[in-house]
C-alpha cells in the first residue's frame, strides 16, 4: 500500500498536536476539503477526493447553552461583552489532541475497495470539535511564515518574561 499522504507533511511541519486550525472546509466544487493550518508557519493543506467526513462537536453540553450569544464568535465581541463565562468559538481552534493518520483504517480499506483507488483516514480533535475524514490525496501549499497566534498559544507570556 501507499505511504499515507500525510506522513510527508508530519515529518517536515505538521505537527502531531500543538497547531493551530485557523480555517476548514469544503472547496467551493464539493470534492476535496481544505484547511488553514497555523505551525511554524500557515499552510493550505487539501485532502482531495473526500468520500466521507464526520464532524462532531468537542464542546460540552453546558458550555453550549451558555455560549449560545453571537458574542462568542468572536474574542473581540466577547471582550466588548464583558468576557462572560462560556466557550468563545471565536478563538479559532487548538489541535489538541490533535491529528492522527492511521495506516490501513478499516473505513479507508473499505473505500479503497470500493473505488479501486487507495484511500486513507485522517482524525482531527480540537477544543472546539472532532473530525474524520476518509480522501484520497494531500496537497501542501506554504501561505506565509507567520507563526504568531501559535506563539502566543504555546508562548504566552512576553519574552522577557520567560
């Protein structure tokens, strides 16, 4: 079977955990899923040939029910609001756990099968929510070497006071 085509990108800059999920969806055609990743930099990774996706919410029940107000979709908002108690969507999201790239993932094997095409899996845990996916192929795209939202995650005191 094929290498996964993750693998390549987790040993240059895709960190297992520790990153930051800056934007995720479907390309606006349906088929591949796109998302903005902040590590040491931000990247466009595209998972092509999207056959299955599974989200899930991360957020527990009691949070969602105080967090329900547009003003937590975003930090400015939620600031001008007074920083009620509740989860602020508008954060972005913290890969931790973080990603996992399974070999031979039985839904995968599956879909290989059914498609005569070698197929993997992907699972994403963030603060905010879970995600699955079962594609084909990855494509990388450096955007820019900006790494600060996640320095200031992983970093957040000043650096002269650490």
């Amino acid at each position: 079977m094929a290498e996964h085509p993750l693998r390549q990108p987790m040993r240059e800059w895709l960190p297992e955990f520790d990153f930051g999920v800056l934007h995720h969806g479907f390309a606006q055609h349906g088929r591949d899923y796109v998302l903005i990743l902040q590590a040491m930099g931000i990247y466009e990774l595209t998972l092509t040939h999207v056959v299955e996706h599974r989200y899930q919410t991360a957020v527990r029940d009691d949070l969602w029910s105080v967090s329900w107000d547009d003003s937590f979709t975003d930090g400015d908002a939620w600031q001008a609001a007074g920083m009620p108690d509740g989860f602020v969507w508008g954060a972005n999201s913290f890969a931790y756990p973080g990603i996992e790239a399974p070999d031979n993932d039985p839904l995968a094997v599956q879909w290989s099968a059914r498609l005569g095409k070698p197929m993997f899996a992907m699972t994403l845990e963030t603060g905010c929510f879970r995600m699955s996916i079962i594609f084909h192929s990855a494509r990388v795209r450096k955007l820019s070497d900006d790494a600060s939202a996640i320095r200031a995650v992983l970093n957040p005191l000043p650096a002269e006071r650490i």
